[in-house]
C-alpha cells in the first residue's frame, strides 16, 4: 500500500456544530457605545471636550483596527500551524501501519488499526474512527465521533483526499481530519483506493486558550492607548485653547471700549493670523472711532457754539418784536401782519437754540440735575396751570401728598410740558394724563401716561419717535416743534433713571408711558452732572 495523497484542499462544509469564527469572540467592543455616549453629552459643551473626544475615538479605533489585523493573523499562525502538525502526524502513522493491515479488513482488523494510530505520543489524545464499507472502528470504545459530519465523510469519500474542518461546540474547539488510505498492488501500477478511511479528532482547547489570551490582550491594550489618547488630548486643546482664550478676552475688551487692545502675535501658524487680523481690525477700528469721536466732538462744539452766539441778537430781536406787537394794533394791516410774523418766527427761533443748548449739554455729559422730594400731582398740576392746559387735559392724579418722590422740579415740567403739547399738537382730543405708583417688587415707581384720541402713530415711525430731528409726514403733518422734544424728554426722563415708551392704544391714539424711580440710588449724585 502506498501512503496517502497530499492534502489538496480543506473543506469548510456545514456541521452540526458552529465553525469557529475568528471575530466571534472579541468584536463586542464594549468601549465603544461608552465613548459614543459620552461624546453625543459633551459635543456641544466646548472644543476641549470634543479634541478629547476625537481623540479618543482614534485611539480606540486605532487600537481595535491594529488588534483586529494582529488577531487575524496571529490566529491564522497558530491554527494553521497546529493543523499542518496533526495532518504530518496522522499521515505518518498511517503510512506506517497501512502496509500490516490486512485486506479485506475484518471489524477487528479496523479496532487495531485505529488504536495503534491513536497510540502515538501526543500532547492531546486523538480520537481515531476507522470506517471500511459500513464496518467502522473507534480508538476509544463507544465513542460516536459526533464532531465528524456528513459533509467530511463525503468529502472524503468523492475527493479521495485529505479534508479537515474546524468545529465549535460551545466553549470547546475541535480539528477533525480526513483521509482515504490508498495502496499500489504491484510496482508500478495504478494507485486505487483501498476501501478504508482514517477520521481524527484532536481537541484545539490549547489554541483556543492562547487566542482567547490574544483577545483579552487587545482588550487591554484599548485602555491605556484611550488614556495616552485623552492626555494627547488635554496637551493639544492646551495649545489650541490658550490663543482663543486670549481672543475671546480681547474681543470682550474691545466690546467694553477698550479699543487698544492687541494680542502677542506668536508663530506663524492659523491662529497666529487669526491673531494679526485681529490686531489689524482693532488698530482699525480704533482709528476709526477716534475720527468719528472728534467729529461729534467738533459738531457738538458747533452746534453749541452757534446756540450761544444766536442767543443775544435773538434776545435783541424778541425785544424788538415785543414792542412791535403792542404797536401792531395801529399799524396798517399789511405792516400788522408782517409784524406777528415776524414775532412768531422769533419765539420759534427762540426755542429752537434753547432745545439745541439743551441737547448739547446731555452730549457733552454736563446735564445738571437737582433733586428735589416733590409732590409729583402738585407738580403736574402746576405745569398744566402754567400753560394753561387744565381745561384742555383730563387729569387722573392721587390725592394731595400721596405720591412724593426725589425729581429734579424742573425736568419733570419739561417732560410733562413736552409730553402733553406733543398730544395736543398731534393727537387729537380728549388727552388724558395719568399718575400712579407701582411696586416693581424692588422699588417704587411713578408712572405718567399721556394718552390722545388722533390717529396714532404709524408702525414704521414708533421706533423712531425718540430720534433727533425726525419727522414723519404722517405724523407730524402739523408739525411746529423742532424735531427736539421728544429727545429731550427721553433725555430727562433718562437722567432720572427711568424709562419712556410710545405706542398706541386700543380705542385709538397714542400713548406715551414714562416711569421714574421715587427713590434713587444714595451714591447718585444731587446737584451735579449725571
């Protein structure tokens, strides 16, 4: 008999029990929904968090992708080579004791010649089925051979060759390996099969072990390589963080006014020109603002300047236009005309530079305010009375002595006067004016409301209602003001601490609501610049 052909193939055919699969084991990586987790809760909390993150998620599959490659071919090794050694082996014994066996074999033939190729020396035992035409023999008696499948049987069987196949029971492995025995009846003749089939199996818990120990080693190693990542991390978002902490400092300060402020421009990388930009647009910026500050500060001077200047001829005129309007009574209509023109014309001329002065002074910052513990009722009363405005306004004010707070008497006529003439020129009547206290949980504060029955203001002009020298058409069709008093209401309403607003109401007109604090603050200056 000659020995069995060499090994062509092996065959992976399905059995009964699962083959072992070589990313079975160890592809649960359960570090990887943990750090999935974490980074859905911190992406959006701040670029350290998310360097730390991206960092560790190229750690780990770094680690798990070199595991995986390393796995895969150390696992290859250590099968492979455990396989080619039984298959040498178990072709060795049979070439051996091939030639004594007798032909046809007897049942008891087969038992012998299983038991003596099961009885080499080997670090495992082997499990040998002899099978001969239906009559088949184990090396242990009993043993069914359950690892051996039909497809292995047939394999053997059609191919005449060696086959082997792999299978996993649970947590134990197994190699089972088969082989038809041939024989050379005479020399130089035909190699035919003999009829007899050697099947072993070899359990491969050694192997097992060792690429379980593989598994549990990259496993290991994820964890250090996730806290080299992390501190990588923490060293890269140090040296990214420190220039955009220094930029978001800066970027304050210049919001704070600060306009000189520069960074330390420090290497030439995007950050760094990230910084000299920055530095460029506030050099800019504060050029700038410069020019536009001395330009105000030259228009304010102007503006100031002229209203002084205007003041005396305009005081020579009034007297003038004084004695001309008591003479212009016996004057020639033509002339008395002329004459009340000309007299009207002034006292707006008049009240045009005193409004200019006054707004001149809030921009300068030199508005003086004296505060003064008032009636506010008896004060309003008293500036309806002045102008004659009691029987034209409907008052809806507390009792006497019921609303006392720290004003300046002056400003608080200029804005009731501006307030109530704005509706009586624009509105139309009734106008009505309001005053009542309201806790606002901290203090208490007086609100005066002007309201009129006009049209309104329209949507588009509220915002601009406290704008200097603006007029709509469609409001101010009867506009004889200066486009000031509003602004200088605001202005002193301001001063005061408090708050103005316009709207309209529901039944129609407009409403314009101001709210003074009663009691201001004992570190607020009295009697000087605000």
């Amino acid at each position: 008999m000659k020995a069995p052909a060499e090994a062509k193939a092996p065959v992976n055919a399905p059995a009964k029990a699962p083959t072992v699969d070589p990313t079975k084991d160890w592809t649960k990586a359960p570090a990887k929904a943990p750090i999935r987790d974490r980074f859905r809760v911190s992406r959006l909390r701040g670029l350290r968090a998310r360097l730390i993150v991206a960092f560790g998620l190229v750690a780990v599959l770094t680690a798990v992708t070199t595991g995986t490659l390393t796995f895969r071919e150390a696992r290859t090794g250590i099968l492979q080579q455990s396989q080619d050694a039984v298959i040498k082996q178990l072709r060795g014994q049979v070439n051996r004791l091939a030639p004594g066996l007798a032909y046809p074999p007897t049942e008891s033939d087969l038992q012998r010649f299983a038991a003596d190729i099961a009885a080499t020396e080997q670090p495992r035992p082997w499990r040998v089925l002899v099978v001969y035409r239906g009559v088949s023999a184990t090396s242990i008696p009993g043993d069914r051979s359950e690892e051996l499948t039909p497809a292995v049987r047939e394999a053997v069987r059609s191919q005449r060759d060696t086959v082997f196949q792999r299978v996993r029971d649970g947590d134990s492995a197994s190699l089972v390996v088969g082989m038809p025995v041939t024989f050379e009846p005479s020399a130089g003749g035909t190699i035919r099969a003999s009829g007899v089939q050697v099947f072993l199996t070899v359990s491969q818990g050694n192997e097992t072990a060792v690429i379980d120990a593989l598994v549990t080693a990259v496993e290991r190693a994820t964890i250090p390589a996730l806290g080299l990542a992390v501190l990588l991390a923490l060293l890269a978002a140090r040296g990214v963080l420190r220039p955009v902490r220094a930029l978001r400092h800066a970027t304050r300060s210049i919001a704070e006014g600060r306009l000189d402020t520069r960074l330390a421009v420090d290497g030439s990388d995007e950050l760094a020109d990230l910084s000299r930009t920055f530095n460029d647009t506030a050099a800019a910026l504060e050029t700038s603002v410069a020019e536009l500050r001395e330009m105000e500060a030259r228009a304010r001077r102007f503006a100031a300047d002229v209203s002084h200047e205007l003041r005396t001829p305009l005081a020579a005129m009034s007297a003038v236009t004084d004695v001309l309007d008591e003479d212009a009574a016996r004057l020639d209509p033509d002339t008395a005309t002329a004459v009340r023109l000309i007299s009207e014309e002034t006292v707006k001329l008049a009240r045009l530079v005193d409004d200019l002065m006054e707004i001149s002074r809030f921009d300068a910052g030199a508005a003086v305010v004296h505060l003064d513990e008032i009636d506010l009722a008896e004060s309003i009363r008293r500036t309806l009375a002045s102008r004659a405005w009691s029987e034209q306004v409907e008052t809806r004010l507390p009792e006497p002595g019921a609303l006392r707070g720290s004003v300046d008497p002056r400003r608080l006529d200029v804005v009731v006067a501006n307030l109530v003439g704005n509706a009586l020129r624009h509105g139309a009547r009734p106008v009505e004016l309001r005053l009542y206290g309201q806790w606002t949980g901290q203090e208490t504060r007086a609100v005066i409301e002007v309201w009129d029955s006009g049209p309104g203001i329209p949507d588009n002009v509220l915002p601009h209602v406290f704008e200097r020298f603006y007029k709509s058409d469609t409001a101010r069709t009867r506009t004889e003001g200066s486009g000031l008093g509003l602004a200088i209401t605001a202005e002193n309403v301001h001063v005061h601490g408090g708050t103005i607003r316009a709207a309209n109401h529901a039944g129609g007109g407009a409403v314009f609501t101001v709210e003074l604090p009663l009691r201001l603050h004992d570190d607020r200056p009295t009697g000087g610049p605000l």
